[in-house]
C-alpha cells in the first residue's frame, strides 16, 4: 500500500458540503476552506482530511511525507467544455479575423469549422492521437485532470466514429479522465447545405451508432443562426436522451434562438455559452437541473461581450461553470488558468467563485459530480498543489502556468509545467 501524506498546506478548498450537486449563487463564493490542512492518500484515495499538526502527529511509520510548505491546494480542474480531438488549425483564417470578418461569416464562406472538418477527415486516427495527446498534456501541465471532449469535425459517420474511438484510446491511455460528446451537429457539412433536414436525420441515425458501440457520454448541438435551429436541436436532443445520452447545447452564443430555454426545458445536463440568453431563459434554467457553462475565453477570441454571470449568479442562483472551449477557430489555447484569468476580469467573479466553477461545477456539468471537482474522503486523489498560498493570485498572476505539482489518483502526473506520466 502506498500511503501519502500532504501535509503543511496554507489553504484547503475541499468544495465540499451543501449537499449533493454543483454549488449555486452565493454558495459559489464559499467553499469549504481549510487552513494549516493536510491530505493523507492511501492508494490514490484521499482516506483522511483535516489539520495539519494533527494528521502528522497521527502519521504512521512509512507514510511518504510531501511538505506543500504553505501552498494553496484545489482539487484538480475539470475543463468541461473542449473540442479535444480535431485535424490541422486555422491560423490561416487569423488576418481575415483581425480584419472584422467575423466567426459565422467564415463558416458561411465555407471556412472555419468546415476546415477543420476536411483536415480531420484526411487526418489518420494516429495522427488526430498525437495531436490529441500533446493538447491533453498541455492540458495537465496547467492542472486540468479531467476532460471533455466532443467530436464534431467528421459530419460523417466515419470520421465522428474516428474522432470518438481517439477520444476513448486517449481515456485509457493518458492519465485523465475523459468524458466523450458526440457533436456531429456541429455544422452543417457541404453536401448537405441545401438540405439540412436530411443531415439531421442523418445525426440521429449516428446517435444509434454511437450509442450501439458505447463511444460517448453526451451529445451536443451547435444551436445557431446559420448552423442548426430550435426544431432540430430539439429533434436531434430528445432523440438522444430517449437512447440514453446526456444532452448538452451549445446555446445563445451570437444570436438568442432560444437554446438556453430548450436546455432547460429537457433538463439538459448543461447549456453552454449563453452570451445572448434573456433573463426569461434564465429564470427558466435556473428551475431545471441544468448547469450553465460559460466559456469567456471565446468571448475574449471572438471580441464579443462575456456572457452575464454575475447575473445568473447573483439574480438567478444558478451553479455557474466555466471551462475553455479549446478549439481551433474560437479559443486555440489549452491554459485553463488563462480562462479563470478571462472570467475574473471579464465575467466579474470573484476567485472563489471562478474556482468553483473549474471544479465541483464543473464536474456536475459532465455527470462527474461524485468522482472530480472535489477533495474528500473516498474519492480518487486528484489535486493541484499551486505556486501560490491564496486564492486570489491565480485570478492575478496571470498568463503563466502557476501549477506546481499537479496529482491524479496520488501520483504526481505533472510537475512545473512538465508531464511526467509515461
Ligand atoms: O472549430 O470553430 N464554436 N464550435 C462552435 C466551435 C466554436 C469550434 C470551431
Ligand atoms: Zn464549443
């Protein structure tokens, strides 16, 4: 048995207690904080919590000691919303972009998400792995231990099975945990531009694909002007949740269709962007079970205004996530931290709720809310150990990686910026 004790942490944020569940309004600035703490891990589960003279003076002989000397200490983050496994990027679009073309006018020309869709369909499984991998390392390197990932680049069976199957290979390789969403209602693909219906009668038929060989969790659409409507975002949902899927949406980013109401009123695991969301939705969302994720990092890529979180906090009590939405077009970067940064100075959170929102929220969000996102006894020890000993200085230094020892199931996976799982 290999026991591990952390001992001499500044701060604890276990975010436990309240219940079951994310944490919503102002409980987000609350967690459970822990001063003077310690972490004893038996075997890669966390077996005792509590002060740090007191679970030293208990430690037993062969107990491995690990001295945090005052750090801060978080659960490992969970980044809930990401386009993980894709072909190529999309630098080529950049000076059009800089120039005011916007992001759904690209996709209108035929660009944006459509290029990527044509380098992941010639891309080989090993070649999307590798890409996948280095992403999901960089990933770790900034303290992220669990992942979503969507498909969404093939539009064709083949490539959306091809994309799914890289995602599960990376989930029983890689140290992360990985959860898998089916988004083959990503665009609209070029052969069926003039008929969208058919194509999404043609995602339904996948949904019965992936679900027949067990390669996701969710499935999502890009509810959008231009892009897939109410009707057959609602369409492609109810099809999936009657297969047993979770739903999720991407909702009300540019254009307020609606999508953020549709969420709630399936009780979609969660509603994501919500920029244009009206507060009727809101209110709606905020009777349902369904988790908003926000995404400010695209808001910042797309220089479009943050979705309102201190309102859904503040006015409607909703449990608030936040994840990156890395991707090739809208939020290239794989540094979480970055997007606490962004949603601290654009969203208006405060650090504890930020931090919230990149753990036990964020965990809810993707239907983890009982293994990550939370310190405590039982659960897999995954944990970052900061170079910082408060929470506000990872809102405030930003930009560079300040997770120092990063740990899934007890073991150190990355350390100052290096991965060392093999
Ligand atoms: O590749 O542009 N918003 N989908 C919806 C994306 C961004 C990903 C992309
Ligand atoms: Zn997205």
């Amino acid at each position: 048995m290999r026991r591990l004790l952390i001992h001499h942490i500044g701060q604890l944020l276990t975010m436990r207690g309240y219940g079951e569940g994310p944490l919503r309004g102002s409980q987000m600035a609350n967690p459970e904080r822990i001063y003077d703490a310690a972490v004893l891990i038996e075997n890669g589960i966390v077996r005792n919590i509590g002060s740090s003279v007191e679970l030293l003076a208990a430690a037993e002989p062969g107990v491995e000691l690990v001295d945090a000397a005052g750090a801060l200490v978080t659960p490992g983050l969970v980044d809930a919303h990401t386009h993980l496994v894709h072909g190529g990027s999309r630098e080529h679009e950049l000076a059009k972009k800089i120039a005011g073309v916007t992001y759904l006018q690209i996709l209108q020309e035929g660009g944006g998400i459509l290029s990527t869709v044509e380098k992941t369909r010639a891309a080989t499984a090993d070649e999307l792995y590798v890409q996948a991998r280095r992403s999901l390392h960089r990933m770790l390197a900034f303290g992220v231990t669990t992942v979503e990932a969507k498909s969404g680049y093939g539009l064709d069976w083949e490539t959306e099975r091809k994309q799914l199957e890289v995602a599960r290979r990376l989930a029983e390789e890689e140290p992360q945990r990985i959860v898998s969403t089916f988004l083959g209602a990503h665009a609209v693909p070029r052969e069926y531009r003039e008929n969208v219906d058919a194509y999404v009668d043609e995602v339904i038929e996948m949904i019965d694909y992936v679900v027949r060989d067990d390669l996701a969790d969710f499935c999502d659409v890009f509810c959008e002007t231009g892009v897939f409507t109410i009707e057959q975002s609602r369409r492609i949902l109810e099809h999936a949740l009657a297969q047993g899927l979770g739903a999720k949406i991407h909702a009300d980013e540019i254009d307020p269709l609606g999508g953020t109401r549709l969420a709630a009123e399936l009780n979609a695991a969660s509603a994501d962007h919500l920029i244009a969301a009206l507060d009727d939705d809101l209110a709606r969302l905020a009777a349902s079970s369904t988790i908003p994720v926000l995404l400010p990092g695209t808001s910042f890529y797309l220089g479009k205004p943050s979705a309102r979180a201190r309102d859904m906090i503040d006015k409607f009590g909703l449990p608030v996530a936040i994840a990156s939405d890395y991707n090739p077009g809208s939020c290239p970067t794989e540094n979480l931290q970055l997007i606490m940064t962004f949603a601290g100075h654009l969203m208006k959170l405060q650090p504890l709720e930020v931090i919230t929102a990149v753990t036990r929220n964020a965990a809810c969000a993707i239907g983890l809310g009982d293994v990550a996102g939370v310190i405590d006894i039982g659960r897999p020890a995954d944990l970052v150990v900061w170079a910082a000993d408060n929470p506000e200085y990872l809102i405030y230094h930003y930009g560079v990686n300040l997770a120092h020892e990063v740990y899934i199931h007890g073991r150190v996976a990355a350390r100052d910026g290096v991965v060392l799982w093999d």
